[in-house]
C-alpha cells in the first residue's frame, strides 16, 4: 500500500481523516518497521495530556488505522507497521535522492536530474513542509536539482531554492545554492540582492552574521556547499468532537451470565446467605432475578423496609428471599436477614445485591467482575443491532470498545445506545469525556443506573467524607498501585483501612499479580474522581504526592538496578512504568527539573536494558529541551548554576545523560547527544566532587568513543579496564572487544569479551552479560564445538531474565540458524514462524529467511533456496533504518548464494553474475560507510565469489586476501561448503598466503581504498 506522508497524509490516495488518527499514522510509519510503545504513541497524539483510558484510546485509533487497510502489528507494549507491507513516499523519494547522488558523484549528471525530478514529483506543487525530516528531505531534493542543472542537467529552477531561503529562520545552505543558480544564469544582480537581502534579515531578527557559506558564496558567486535545515515541528492540537444527542432503547434480555448463574445456584445449595458484590452496573439485579430457584418476592415487596418485610413474610416463606440494592441500608438489612434466618426453616435461602457485603457470619459473596471480552462483544453487538445500528460491524474496533468502558454491562448499554446514531469511531473518541457522551443515553432506568454518573456518585454518597477525599485523590493514579502510593497521594501515613471500604463498596478491586495484590480501579471510576478531584481545586496536591512517591521508588530502584538485586528490581520498575511516567509527566509540565532527573533516571535505564531506544529518545527531548530552545537557556540541567535555579542530583543526571548519549548513538538521532553531553560537561566542571568515580569515568570515556579512530577508542577502553570499579571494568572490555572485532582481531575481540562476561558477573549486571555474551557467540565462528550456540543461548537467557523480548528474539534468531544447521526440527519450526511477514522485527525475518535458504542449499533443494534469497531482498529493500552492518552481510550473503546455485547446477551465462552485481553494488554505500572493517570484509568477500564465477583470477586472489585482512566472519552468513571455482582461483594456502602477509604489512586504510577500488571496476 501507499503511504504519502510528504502532502496531505493518504493511503492509496485517500485522505486519512483527523489529527489523532493521523498522528498515530505517521508515528508507525516513522518508525520505519520498528515497534512503538503505546505511551510513544499516547504522547504523539495527546501532547501530554492524555485521557484516562490512554491506552483503550490507542487501541481504538490503531483499530481505525487497520480499516485504510494496512497491517498494523500488535507487539510486546505496542505496535509496528512492517515496513515491507507499504510504500513511503518519503522512503521512495529518499532513496531516489540516494540514486540522484551515487549518478551525480559518478558524473552523469543527467541520471542525477532524473532522479531529482522524480523525487521532486512526489511533493506536492507549493509543499507544506512541517517536520524536521520533511524539511531535510525537501532542501537535500532542491540542492540536488539545482547541482545537476549547475552540472548541465535540465533547466533552472530556483521556486524552491527561493522558498527555502525565505523560512524563518531562512536555510542559508539554499539560500548559497539560489546565488550559485542565479549568478551560473548570468543574473550576478539578483545573487547579490539575495544575500544582501538575507544579510539584512539575520541582523534584524536574530542579532547575527550570515554563515561561512553565505560569506563563501558572496566572496565568489560560483562557490558553496548544502547542508540540511533544522526546523521544529510545532505541536499537534487535540481535536474536538461534538456529540448527538440520547435516544431511547427497548427491553432486552441477559447477556453473557451463564457461568455466573451456575455459580450461584451451585453456592445456594451450599449456604443460606449469598450476596451478589458488584460495582454498579455490573448486572447484579438482572443476574439476581434470573437466578431465582424458589419464590421471587417480587419488585413490588423490594419497596418495603426490611423490618416491615420480616414481619409480613417470615411466617410461611419457604423459598429464596432476593433482597436487591442492599448497599444503603447495608447495617438494617444485615441485622434483619440474620434475624430472618434464625426464625425461618431451612429450606429458606437469601440471596442479596449489593454494592459492599453483609458481613454476616456464613454469608457467601459472590463478586461479580466484568465481562469476559466474548461476552461483552455479544452484548453491545446484540443491544446496538437490536437497536436499529449501521450494518456495518468491526469486532476489533467493537472490542476496543468494550475494554475502555471496563467490559461494564451497564456502560456498554449506554455505548450500545450510541451506536444507534454514531459510527463506533466516533463513541470511541468520544470517550475521552465519557459521562458527557453516554449520560442519559437511556431512558426508564432507576435514578442510580439513569447514567454513568448517577451510576457512580450512588456509590460516593455512601461513603464517609474521608473516604470520598481518597477515592478522588487515588483517582490520579493510572495504574494498579499499592498502599504505600495511596498513602503518598493522599498524603496521609494509614489509608489501608480506607483503601479496603473502597473494595468493599466495589469502587476498587484488588488484582493478582507475580508479586503482592494492587488496588485497580475502573477507568469509568477513575475519570469520576478526577473530576471530583478537579471541582475541589486538589490535583495539585494529589500530583504532588504522587510525584514525591516516583521520586521517592525510582531513586531507590536506580540504585539497585546494577548489582545483585537487579532482576528483581528491573520488574519492579517495569509494574510500576505507568505510575512512575505519570509522575514524570506532571514533574515535566511543572518544569520541576530536580524531580524530572530523579524520576527519569530509572525509566531510562529500564527502556535501554530492553531495548526501547525510540522511549529513551523521546523522553529525552522534553528532558533536555531539544525542540525549545528558551526553555534551554533557563535550564538547570544544561546550564547549571547559571540557570539560578534548583540543581539536580549530580549523580542520577550524569547517569541519566550516559545512558541518552548512548541511545542517541543506537538510534543515530544526535541532537539529544549533543544536549546531554553538554550537560556532562557543565555537571562535571561545576560539581565534579559530587559525581560518583563510576559515572565520572563513563561521562569522560564517551568521547573517545565519538571518532572513528580505533587507535583512540582502544585508548579509551583500556583506561576504563584499569578503573578499580569491575563495572567500568566490563564495559571496558566489552568496549575494546568491538573495537577490536571492528579492527579485525576476531581472536583477541573473543577473549576481551568473556572477560567482560565475568566482570559483568561480579557486578552483578544481567544486561551486560547479555551483551558480551552474545558478542563471543556473534564473533565465534560456528561448528567449534558448540560454543557459538552455547554462548548465544547463554545471552538469550540473560535477555529474558531482565525482560528484554526483542533483544532476546533476535539473538535467538541467530542461535535457531545455527541449530538448524545442524538438524535441530524445533529450532527450524521456530525460524520458520519469525520469517512470516509481520512476526517479527524486519531484521529477524530477514535472517530467519537467510537461515530457510542456507538450510534448503544444505538439502540442495536450490528452488526453495532461491525462493527464501529472493525473500530476504524483498525484505531489505522495505528497510532503511539503522544499523547498515546487517544489511551489507545480508545481501553479500544472498549474492553469494545466487553464484553458488548457479555453479551448483553447472548453469552458465550472467543472470547469476548480475542478481549478484546489482545486490553488492545496494550493499556499496553501506559498508564503506560503516567504517566496521568485518563488514567491508564481508563484502569484499563478496566480491570474491563474484570475481571467480566470472573467471577473475586476480581479482578474486585479492579481494580474497583483503577480506581476510579486514576481518571478515562470513562463515556466519555465506553457504556452507566451498566452491570449486573460487577454490581454483585462489591457487595453493602458499599463494593465498603470500598475498595475505603482503596486505597484512600495509596500513588498514589502504587496505580499505584498495577493497574500494576493486569492488569498482569489478560492478561497473
């Protein structure tokens, strides 16, 4: 399907309608096939003001995603849309700025336009362009026009050279580029006005001189370079729905009670006292009347009071008494029903609704929870067809329903009341104000079911005032909480006994879980409170002691989450996620920076450790200001002391700002890295005392991570492997093993990274093992002795422990291929489901896919192997994200594969040769750009197949030696077994051997230049 995302946003052509929706879109598709979590996408659509149910309001705008027609993933804590499902135009129009590029270096300036033109089509005439990337991707389009037409390609059009030059702030880049077109066309007049014109913009608005370009370009005409623009995307406005007005419902029966009959007439038969406990409008008085199994009493003798019904009915009942609504009269009501079953036979039994228990000695509660979701389904379907609703039906968008309003019977018969007159989209956005939307929906019911208001304020009115206060305050709380949260909200020492009236009344429940029971309240519940909460003027108090709890849990989760409680610690913050990121929420909007640092700190750390760079980096935006440039010059985070405000911890914000830098570089967004490392940089100028020697040594090593410089990098890790902390130890070590894998000394990367395996150990950090774990098995080549496999299975198992899922799948991947390998039918069962289009994560498919194909060239079944090859270029081609290692060893591979079929079949003739050229020459840019030498290695080895099918022998024998010069592992990803013809080209070990020693005295970088050279000539 086609996505345009650079106009108006459509699919297939058609307009996607709504900001949320459409927010919810370009977030999927931004993330290019990578999960998002549901608070990403709650923040992208709500601009931190969610609603209550955020996450049912996620559910319901992917479910409209879903009806375009495209197909949205559910994953682990959110959502994906594959990226080789669709088509971007922006991806379409990146990757013909890419091609327009490659043509114009290569001189063929006229391919270089074509591209460009092409490129530029997929804009709309008079583009709006609003995002940074958008904004980057049109000024690189323009610049590429421009340059070919200054190459002899096509005619001037400076239209977008000049829009660009007139933003605000003007994009000099294209304002040099406009002097170029117009002075290379004779027209020096207007080139200088241009300049003089902007010259006289920058002083007046900013107080600044034009940039080196502008200066360079003004010096000479015919000089100057693009560079992209930066612009902020102003926020997203929520939108605002107007409702219809209620309607009118007929009678209908009970729905989806069975179990809960059967369980009633089962508990009659084995106490004289049953009591049906629900929160209101649960069903308790339908399911009391269906349940009957001797003599109703009927509703007209429910009007009695209790004492006068014990004195007309005592004397010859002989069946079941049902005493509905009990929860007002609560005390009466007990004392008469245990009186009543004192004087009465046996055979008499009382089954009572009511909001809270008797509390009678031998009662039988039975609690009546929410629907099941099937049930729920079949009733809001029944009620809303039943009352003449649109045909059309969708069950997803039905269930998302369902789950926002609690699986509450009576709120889906208000909602069921709606559908009448409403599309079910639109009964989901407006829930965002339920009691607005579904009050009064019906009419004919009693006073406390009349509406989901009435419905809940029966209920508070029951309440003692101090219990009132508390509902209200634990209001703001999102998720299941524990007393001790209560407790800080409503800022009292004891709530628990307030707490357990609140459950009794059923206006909480209490919810199992892998550690001790929570509180949980009904999201219909909780939106009453806060709106009681806000009418008392108190949400800032509740949020205060909300926010002093997730300070108080995140600072001491932080400093167990390395050492020997880290797993469990590691849960903790992850139950607590919702709770803690509303306190985080609220400390942001406060522009409480102390309280931000302390909150955050903990969250980062659990979203790096499993993996949720996109989280870590979003966060980190507000966190550091990245998109409000004043809010950063009064920022105490970035400016220190001179900001003259309240300074945070200087450890949690040196952690903090370790662990954005090291997640910017993952996700390769560098704004938040520059950003926290100017922090570092003020922390450690100013409060260097009060940095822990640990983090001290992580903030300084960084740069020397920063350079491609192996020289400098081994310098930096070694330091680290002296520090005495065994933390900073390992990740020394695991520092210099990549470095030295990157350099080529798989043997020296292997033994630094066990190492740092047992140093992690010693530290106690499972995420660190996890990593140099799978480093021994990435970099150990398979088949010696099972280590590889025994390595990876290690990592997968410490992925788990700290609940990294996809970190986990993907090594497991790995693991499965090589297991595969070697017979195992489970593994292979398992490779298979992860290469199913939208199971996984593109890269896992990818290689599960290159896995089938190996497993199916051992088999010699070359059909299937060329069938799962022919998958795994269509995968990568749908995949432009980072990193670009992956890519390059995989379409070596596949290249590779394709060769050795052809020679496998004793086919001839270039077909073969060319899938082979056209996937290493995609693979080109990549690898030199990885500045990882494995990876150039990987594709010079490439090129060495290729160069022995065409009969090469030079090339071959040099690209060959090269590839061992640089490190190569491709035993991990080519075809097992040699090849005859790239065996017969390399000659003799002696000759290889020769060659190799040759390359191995000369310097890295002319080893590169040369791969360079002769992967050129061998694709031109």
């Amino acid at each position: 399907m086609q996505i345009t995302i650079l106009g108006p946003l459509a699919v297939d052509g058609r307009p996607v309608r709504g900001e949320r929706l459409a927010a919810v879109l370009r977030a999927l598709v931004d993330a290019r096939g990578r999960a998002v979590s549901t608070s990403l996408l709650v923040d992208a659509v709500w601009d931190g003001a969610p609603p209550d149910d955020a996450t049912g309001a996620v559910q319901a705008l992917v479910s409209r995603v879903r009806r375009l027609g495209l197909p949205v993933v559910a994953v682990p804590g959110g959502y994906r849309l594959p990226a080789d499902e669709v088509t971007v135009d922006a991806v379409e129009a990146r990757a013909l700025l890419d091609h327009g590029r490659a043509a114009l270096r290569a001189g063929d300036a006229r391919a270089a336009r074509d591209s460009a033109d092409r490129a530029r089509a997929l804009f709309p005439e008079v583009p709006e362009i609003v995002t940074t990337e958008d904004a980057r991707l049109f000024a690189d389009v323009a610049a590429l026009r421009a340059e070919a037409a200054l190459a002899g390609a096509g005619p001037y059009d400076e239209a977008d050279l000049r829009r660009l030059a007139a933003r605000t702030p003007p994009d000099e880049p294209s304002a040099a580029l406009l002097v170029r077109v117009l002075a290379a066309q004779g027209r020096e007049a207007e080139a200088l006005e241009v300049v003089e014109r902007l010259r006289d913009d920058l002083a007046e608005r900013y107080g600044t001189d034009p940039a080196p370009v502008i200066t360079q370009v003004h010096l000479a005409l015919l000089r100057g370079e693009l560079t992209a623009p930066a612009v902020v995307a102003p926020p997203r406005l929520p939108a605002r729905i107007a409702l219809p007005a209620a309607w009118r419902r007929p009678m209908t029966a009970l729905v989806g009670r069975e179990r809960d009959v059967e369980a009633l007439d089962a508990a009659l038969d084995e106490s004289a006292l049953v009591t049906i406990v629900a929160v209101g409008g649960a069903g308790k008085t339908r399911l009391a009347d269906t349940s009957t199994t001797g003599g109703n009493l009927g509703l007209e003798r429910r009007v009695l009071s209790p004492e006068e019904r014990l004195r007309a009915l005592a004397p010859d009942l002989d069946g079941l008494v049902v005493l509905d609504n009990c929860e007002h009269v609560l005390d009466a009501v007990a004392g008469v029903v245990a009186d009543l079953l004192a004087v009465t036979s046996p055979e008499v039994a009382v089954l009572a609704t009511s909001r809270a228990p008797l509390g009678l000695a031998g009662e039988w509660v039975h609690r009546l929870t929410a629907l099941p979701d099937a049930d729920a389904l079949g009733l809001i379907e029944s009620r809303a067809r039943a009352g003449g609703a649109v045909p059309t039906w969708d069950t997803a968008r039905a269930l998302a329903l369902c789950n926002r309003l609690d699986n509450l019977p009576l709120a889906l018969e208000l909602a069921a009341a709606r559908l009448r007159h409403m599309p079910i989209d639109d009964v989901l956005a407006g829930l965002t104000d339920r009691f607005a939307l579904l009050d009064d929906a019906l009419r004919g019911l009693p006073e406390r079911h009349a509406s989901l208001w009435a419905m809940v304020d029966w209920s508070r009115e029951l309440l003692a005032p101090d219990d009132r206060a508390l509902l209200a305050r634990v209001a703001v709380i999102p998720a299941p909480f524990t007393a001790d949260l209560a407790a800080a909200v409503v800022q009292t020492p004891d709530v628990r006994r307030g707490l357990a009236r609140l459950v009794e009344q059923s206006l909480l429940t209490l919810v199992e879980g892998d550690g001790q029971p929570r509180y949980r309240m009904l999201e219909t519940v909780r939106e009453y409170g806060e709106a009681r909460l806000d009418a008392a003027g108190d949400r800032g108090g509740a949020m205060a002691g909300l926010v002093g709890w997730a300070r108080d849990e995140a600072v001491g989760l932080a400093g167990r989450l390395v050492g020997p409680g880290q797993v469990e610690a590691l849960d903790r913050c992850a139950a607590e996620q919702d709770n803690l990121v509303a306190g985080l929420r609220w400390a942001l909007a406060q522009d409480d920076e102390p309280a931000v640092v302390d909150v955050a700190t903990a969250l980062l750390h659990l979203w790096t450790v499993r993996g949720l760079h996109v989280e870590v980096l979003a966060w980190a935006r507000g966190l550091l200001h990245v998109d409000e440039p004043q809010r950063r010059r009064r920022s105490a985070i970035l400016r220190g002391r001179a900001s003259g405000r309240p300074l945070p911890h200087a450890d949690r914000l040196a952690w903090a700002s370790v662990l954005i830098s090291v997640n910017s570089g993952i996700s390769a967004d560098l704004r938040p890295a520059v950003l926290a490392r100017r922090a570092l940089r003020t922390l450690l100028a100013e409060r260097p005392a009060e940095v822990s020697p640990r983090l001290t040594a992580f903030a300084l090593a960084l740069p020397g991570f920063d350079e491609s410089d192996p020289e400098r990098s081994l310098k930096t890790a070694t330091e680290m492997i002296a520090h005495p902390d065994p933390y900073v130890q390992a990740l020394g070590l695991i520092a210099r093993a990549a470095v030295r894998e990157n350099s080529g000394l798989p043997e020296a990367s292997i033994e630094d990274a066990e190492q740092a395996y047992h140093r992690f150990e010693v530290a106690g950090d499972h995420w660190g093992m996890a990593m140099a774990a799978g480093a021994v098995g990435q970099f150990l080549l398979p088949g010696r002795e099972g280590r590889s496999a025994e390595w990876l299975a290690r990592s997968v198992r410490h992925m788990e422990m700290i609940g990294a899922q996809q970190d986990a799948r993907s090594i497991r991947v790995r693991l499965d291929v090589q297991l595969a390998l070697t017979g195992d039918a489970d593994a292979e069962r398992r490779l298979g489901e992860t290469a199913t289009p939208g199971q996984a994560e593109q890269m896992d498919v990818a290689q599960a896919l290159l896995g089938l194909a190996h497993l199916a060239w051992q088999r010699e079944r070359y059909d299937e192997a060329l069938v799962h090859a022919g998958e795994v270029t269509r995968t990568l081609a749908g995949w432009t994200g980072p990193p670009p290692q992956p890519r390059v060893m995989l379409r070596a591979s596949v290249a590779v594969l394709y060769l050795r079929v052809a020679e496998a079949r004793g086919a001839s003739g270039t077909d073969a040769a060319a899938q082979a050229a056209t996937l290493l020459a995609l693979a080109r840019d990549d690898a030199l750009n990885s500045k990882d030498l494995p990876v150039i290695g990987a594709w010079a080895s490439g090129g060495a197949d290729l160069a022995a099918y065409r009969d090469d022998v030079a090339t071959t024998r040099e690209l060959s030696a090269l590839a061992k010069r640089l490190g190569t592992h491709m035993e991990l990803f080519f075809p097992s077994g040699r090849s005859e013809r790239l065996d017969a080209a390399l000659g003799d070990e002696e000759q290889r051997e020769s060659l190799l020693a040759a390359w191995r005295a000369r310097p890295v970088a002319a080893a590169v230049a040369r791969v360079r050279e002769l992967m050129e000539d061998l694709l031109a």
